[in-house]
C-alpha cells in the first residue's frame, strides 16, 4: 500500500502539473496492486491474466490546450497553463510523461449490442496517473486519443476534434445538471490530421486530431469482470474485485462473501440512480453496451450520445442503432438492468448463492422504479407524487408523441402554466390559450393549432396541481431546479465544433460557461435556450451521429 496522506491541507495551493512538488501526490494502485501483461509492445493481441498493460502515449506534432475545465483542475489541485502550449500541454497531448507516471491501458471485454464481443479494452485510452487532490481522494488522470494499444485491434488510437470536443463538453455539462459522470480536465488539439470515414459509407476524410484528459475515481466497468470470468481467470477476478473494494467501497468493510453481494446491490442502487438522472434530463447515451457501464455507477465514454429535442421514446442518435434501437431512450433503464444481469453473471463465481444476485437486481428495479416517481413528480411539480398520479404522467408522455415538443423546453416552461382556480368554481376554468401559450417554444409546429394535442392533458394537471394548494411562485423555484433552461443540445455542440475547427474558442467557452449555470435563466444567453432550428435537423453531427470518432 502507498504511503501518500489520505487527506491534504485545506489550503494546499493548486501546482503547475509538471511541477516536481505534485509528484508526491501522483500514484499508481491500479498498477501496482492488480496484474500486468507482462509484454510491453503495442501491437494488437489477446491478453491473458492481466487487468492491463503497459503503454505510453504516441507523439503528436503540434499539442495546444483548446479548452480547459477550471473546477476539474481545482479538484485535483493542478493549476491552469498560463500558455497554450508548453510542458504542461506536452503532458496532456501525450508527447511527455512525467516522473511518478506509469501509463496503462486498461483490458476488459463486453456485449455490444446484445451479442458477447470479447476482448475489447482500452484501445485508444490511456491512464497517465492516479493523483490524489487536495480533497484527499484518488482520481485517474485518462488520455482519450493517445495513440495505439495492445486493445486498438485494426485502429490507430487517435480521436478526432469533432469526438473529443463533444466528450469535453458533455462531461462537464452532465456534472453541472447533477448526473454522475466522469470528469474532464482539458481538450488538446494534436495538430496532426486523423482519417476518419464518419458515417461508414465510404467517405473516409482527413479530421484535425485531439485529445481529451478524462477525470474519474476510476474507469473499471462491468466488461473488466467480464473478459476475466469468460477466460476462467478467476484468481485475477478476485483481485480485481477486491481491489475495487477496498479502493472505492472501503465502507463495505473487507473482502468476503457477505461483502462481495452488498458490494453488487451497491452497483445496482448506483446504476439506478444514474439512469433516473439521464431520463430526467433527456439524455440518450446511445452505445449501453456492457464495456461502457460504469463499476461506480457514473457516466462514462461520450460517443453517439444525444439530447432529446422532440420528445421520442424511441429516439436513437447511434446511426448503428437506428434499426433496432437497442440504445434508444425509453429502453435505457430496461438495458441498464440487462448489463447488470450480465455483470452478476461474471461475478457469480464470488456470489455462489443466486439469492444475493436476485437481491441486487431487485434493488436496481426498486430504486429505478422510486427515483423514476419522484423524479417526475419533482418536473411536474406536485408536491406528492403517488400511484394515483401514474395515469396523469402516461397521458401526457402520450400526449407528447402526437406532435413533436420538445423536452427540454416543455418542461421548464411548465412551470409558468397558470394554475388559475379549480374547474368547479364559477368562471375561474382557463381556456386552451391560457394554458397553452407559455409552452408554445416547445412546440416545433406553429400556427394556431399548435399545441392543441396537450390541451386536455393540461386541463386535468391543473386540477391536479389545486390539491397542492401551493404559490405559484414557489412552485415556479422548485420545477425550475430540476428542470434544466440549457443542455449540451447536439447543434450546439456542433456549432462550437465548426468554430473550433475555424480557430474560433469563443462560441465552445461561452457554451461552456452557459452549461455550469443550466438551472439559472441567464437571460443574455436567450439563444442557447432554444429548440432545435429546422437547419439542424439532418446536418451531419446535429441530430443522428456513427461511432466514428
């Protein structure tokens, strides 16, 4: 075991990265404590008994910093560049690693799609360190875009500006909206061009590279336990769910049966809890696949993610989803407890008796199905969510597939419904218009009859709301604090792309700054707020996006 201080001083001052001082709170148990492929090459192979293998990032020819997340920096202690380019962004593009670092790429497997796949593994990312913050706790320092690795099978370990910016932002965006979620520390363009074909047909061009420094406790997923238990690595799954144990449960207490089971319930509540959080905001993972399911229950590995505009159950952003929709929005919680039975299977040599397996993914269904309720209850704004409620939340998610309305907005701006007085008193029933005319941003038709599908709907939730007899105003404060004015909408996104590309960092840091405030009106930023334009609908990266990255 390290020797390193839990805990820091309260004033511990934040360190240039490549300052000499930092290295002191650099270190490396993953490395040090789990199993190592004992080949230190990059070529692509099947590794055996190990949890990871060495590696070191590939040089790049030009690294310069082109965003950087201050609150991640203060986490970790590291103070921001003061350049944009120079040792510090060497480090994080990959072409220095410092003293004290020990890169590896992680090994693991998984299901993808439904189908077992193998080994995958970290095929273009890479741990430069675990470093402890001046908070006292461990995080990993993760390069995304470094180059090849014994995992990259027939890929070259690079990733593209256009990925690695929408990573960047949407890290920091869902941290922001309260999701769990890795972190990210910095994006770094590579200056050197990365082919990619984006939407598989054929078309394959040259991209601006970049590298994104991805932040997290830790980046062990379901796959990690899967790829060993599939191999009859047994001996090695035990170390590596001990390690976990002891490194990120420590409240669990030591290793043992009894401890292996509550540390499975555990990553089921996580888990729930996490999708809740996705549904609540309108976020669409788009590639659940089990190599991309958190160990700790977090947000990890942006790719064809998405933000609901029209609110679609059946809404995919993964062009390699669009037939099945596997991935697609209303199906995440059913898919998150499918991973979750394929991970209690790789643990099942740990947790003999199938009971305690049964327990946890009971617990995943519980704790969905309550954070579910009250997560709607909270958009809603009724003060007490029950079953009787159940019917008024179907009709409007049926309501709300008749004409296209976008989530986000009709949300936020339901909170502004007048709930005028009850139906029965003389005079006092609200016509459609008035009930109608705050949620029309929402609405992508226009035109009188626009929003005449929710209008029954409405009728019946402001009668609902009498029951709670509560001020409209503080109504107004408690629906505003759970339903989000901003998202890291895909045409915003892309937006900042396009002007990264150009050399243009305003509209990525303006988007940036919006996004750390998503609950506030921040009325000079009017424009981020709302639904998508009818220019976005079909443009390449707006709506529909491939792995390609």
């Amino acid at each position: 075991m390290n020797d390193i201080p839990r805990h820091l001083p309260s004033d511990t001052p934040s360190l240039d990265l490549c300052d000499p001082k930092l290295a002191s709170r650099f270190d490396n148990s993953f490395v040090r404590e789990l199993p190592a492929d004992p080949l230190r090459q990059d070529f692509p192979r099947p590794v055996r008994n190990a949890c990871y293998s060495h590696v070191r990032p590939a040089a790049v020819a030009a690294p310069e910093l082109l965003a950087w997340a201050d609150s991640v920096g203060e986490l970790l202690g590291i103070a921001r560049p003061q350049a944009m380019t120079g040792p510090v962004i060497d480090v994080l593009g990959g072409n220095l690693v410092l003293p004290g670092m020990q890169p590896y790429a992680a090994r693991y497997g998984g299901h993808q799609f439904g189908n077992w796949a193998g080994q995958l593994g970290d095929g273009r990312a890479m741990t430069l360190v675990e470093m402890l913050g001046p908070d006292g706790r461990r995080r990993e320092l993760q390069l995304k875009g470094a180059g090849r690795t014994p995992y990259s099978r027939r890929a070259d370990g690079r990733a593209v500006l256009r990925s690695s910016l929408r990573e960047f932002l949407c890290s920091e965006a869902m941290h922001y909206l309260g999701v769990p979620t890795t972190r990210a520390l910095s994006l770094v363009g590579t200056g050197d061009a990365v082919e990619r074909d984006m939407f598989y047909d054929g078309n394959a061009e040259d991209e601006p590279g970049a590298i994104v420094c991805r932040v997290a406790p830790s980046f062990v997923r379901f796959g990690s336990f899967e790829i060993l238990t599939s191999n009859d690595e047994l001996d090695e799954l035990r170390r590596l769910a001990d390690y976990v144990i002891t490194t990120h449960y420590p409240e669990l207490g030591a290793p043992s049966p009894e401890v292996y089971a509550r540390w499975f319930e555990e990553i089921c509540r996580r888990t729930a809890i996490m999708v809740a959080e996705w549904m609540r905001v309108g976020f669409v993972h788009g590639v659940m696949n089990t190599d991309n399911m958190s160990i700790l229950g977090l947000t990890i590995d942006y790719g064809p993610y998405g933000w609901l505009e029209g609110y679609d159950l059946g809404w995919t952003p993964n062009t390699t989803d669009a037939q099945g929709r596997r991935y697609c929005y209303g199906r995440q919680p059913e898919i998150a407890q499918w991973n979750l039975l394929r991970l209690a299977g790789a643990l099942s040599p740990l947790i003999p008796d199938r009971a305690d397996l049964e327990a946890g993914i009971n617990t995943y269904g519980r704790v969905y199905g309550e954070c579910s309720r009250r997560i709607m209850g909270d958009k809603l704004g009724l003060l007490d969510i029950t079953e009787d409620d159940d019917a008024l939340v179907e009709e409007l998610i049926e309501a709300l597939h008749v004409a296209e309305t976008d989530m986000t907005l009709l949300f936020r701006h339901l909170a502004d419904v007048p709930a005028g007085l009850p139906a029965d008193a003389a005079g006092a029933r609200l016509n459609d218009d008035a009930l109608i005319a705050p949620l029309r941003p929402a609405f992508y038709a226009e035109g009188a009859g626009a929003g005449a599908h929710l209008s029954v709907w409405l009728h019946r939730y402001v009668e609902r709301l009498h029951r709670d007899n509560e001020a409209a105003g503080a109504r107004r404060a408690r629906m505003n604090r759970v339903n989000p004015k901003y998202v890291a909408r895909n045409y915003l996104a892309q937006l900042a792309i396009d002007a990264l590309t150009d050399g243009d960092r305003s509209v990525l840091n303006r988007l940036l700054s919006v996004l750390e405030r998503p609950y506030d009106e921040q009325p000079e930023h009017q424009d981020l707020a709302l639904r998508r334009p009818e220019w976005a609908r079909h443009k390449a990266g707006c709506s529909a996006l491939s792995c390609s990255s």
